[in-house]
C-alpha cells in the first residue's frame, strides 16, 4: 500500500489511473455494445426478447442464414468494391492534392480551405448534391463526359445495374477526399526541406524524392489515413438512400445498408 502512495506521490501512480479511467470509459461505451451485439448474433431475437439480455440460443443459424440470402454474395462483391475502389480514390487523388498544396503557390491555402467544404457537409446532403450530378437525363456528369467526347449516349448511373455501385463510389471518393488530403498535408508539413535539398544536390529527380523520402517519412501518416478511410468507408451509410436506394435490385446495396434494410426496413 505504501509502495501505491509513493508511485501517487511521484506523478507515474496517478498517470495510470488516469489512463486506466479513460480506457474503463472506452470499454464501457465500445467495448460493451461490441461484446452484447456479438452475444445478440448467436440468439434468437424478436421484438419480444429484443430488450432482453438471456434469450434463446441459436448458435450459428443466423451466420447460416445470412449466408444463404440469395443476395449474399452480390452484397459481399458490392462491398469489397465499394470498400476498394472509395479508399484507393480517396488516399491517391487526396495524397496528389497534398503534394500539389504543399508547393505553397499564391492562393493555395484559400484553395485548400475550399476543399474541406466537402468534408463538413452532411452525408444527406453530399449524397442529394451527387444524385443531381449523376442524373441520367439531365445530370451534369453526362454533360460534360459528352462535351469532351468520352460518351455518345446517355449514362443513367443510378438506375443502370452496371454503373449504379460506381456512381456511389465517385460521391464517396469526393466526400473522404478533403479529410485524406488534409491528415496527408500535416505528414508532409513534417518532412524536414533539409533531406529534399540535400537529395537534389545529389542529383535525385523528383520520383527518387517522393520514393526515398516522401513515402517512408510518411509511414505511420499513410497508415493512420489508410485505418481511418476503412473505418469511415464501413461506416458509410447516408449515401446510398439518397442516390440509389441500393438499387436496382441491389447492385448498389453493400453491407451496412443491407443491415439496415433486414433489420428495419419492412
């Protein structure tokens, strides 16, 4: 007890139990729903043992019958495209727009502010902005894809099974886009100039600098953006009522809005 009084005394003792409070709090709030969610999934639940905590077990046969939906494994491919195709959009045009702004041109910080207006808008209503840009008769999206000759016809994005996943994916990418170039423009702001000039004086092109400096001094920043967009792509919800409704016939339905439509749309 005397050895607990001196380590509260010398700073170390009440660190910890700081840290230990904070980390009891994450467990309470994460932690638990996460650990009663995964209980909940081996049960059988119903709207009159919903608000139970001991109810029937079921084992696997909810996995079981998830798996045997007979969209199962179009949602599961909508997914693993949605999840790719928004995360490699989002980190290499927003890791281009970082290396671009951080050349520090006349302008550049009002130009880069202008981006985050994306980033603080509503997911509701990126997603009703983007359903106007993707219109099939009068979007804006087609007009310009037809003014500089890349399509003859009309694209309808939101209701052509073939394009409605991407037309998802091309609002995601524009919504994370701002929040990737930002945490990236903080890494590079970090890069000491000292190592690109010492490289060039050496004779190192401007690959060579982004391949043996830029890359490796932003490795734990390239890793938090990469674990970050994951999280914020799983998540991703407002988007797909307001564009495509998950249609048609759930070619642009992806796991968390199916979730949703099994468990509360009826």
């Amino acid at each position: 007890m005397s050895r607990f009084f001196n380590s509260l005394r010398d700073g170390v003792g009440f660190d910890m139990i700081l840290v230990g409070a904070a980390l009891l709090f994450l467990f309470a709030l994460a932690g638990l729903p996460l650990v009663y969610n995964v209980l909940m999934s081996f049960q059988q639940v119903d709207m009159f043992t919903l608000g139970a905590l001991f109810r029937p077990w079921a084992g696997f046969a909810n996995y079981i019958a998830v798996v045997q939906q007979p969209e199962f494994w179009l949602v599961t491919r909508n997914t693993l495209i949605f999840v790719f195709c928004s995360m490699a959009g989002q980190f290499v045009l927003g890791f281009a727009l970082a290396i671009f702004f951080a050349q520090n041109f006349p302008g550049a910080s009002t130009i880069r502010g202008l981006f985050l207006v994306s980033w603080v808008m509503p997911g509701l209503v990126v997603g009703g902005i983007w359903s106007f840009i993707l219109a099939g008769d009068f979007g804006v999206l087609n007009a310009m894809l037809k003014a500089v000759g890349i399509i003859d016809g009309t694209i309808f994005w939101k209701s052509d099974p073939n394009f409605s996943i991407w037309a998802v994916v091309i609002a995601n990418i524009w919504l994370g886009l701002a929040f990737n170039m930002l945490l990236l423009s903080v890494g590079l702001a970090a890069i000491p100039k000292d190592l690109y000039e010492a490289a060039e004086l050496d004779g190192a092109n401007a690959f060579q600098r982004f391949w043996t400096i830029t890359l490796p001094m932003m490795r734990s920043t390239i890793g938090a953006v990469l674990s970050l967009g994951l999280i914020g792509t799983l998540q991703q919800f407002d988007l797909f009522p307001a564009i495509t409704e998950g249609g048609p016939a759930n070619t642009s339905t992806v796991a968390g809005y199916w979730s949703w439509k099994m468990s509360f749309q009826l």
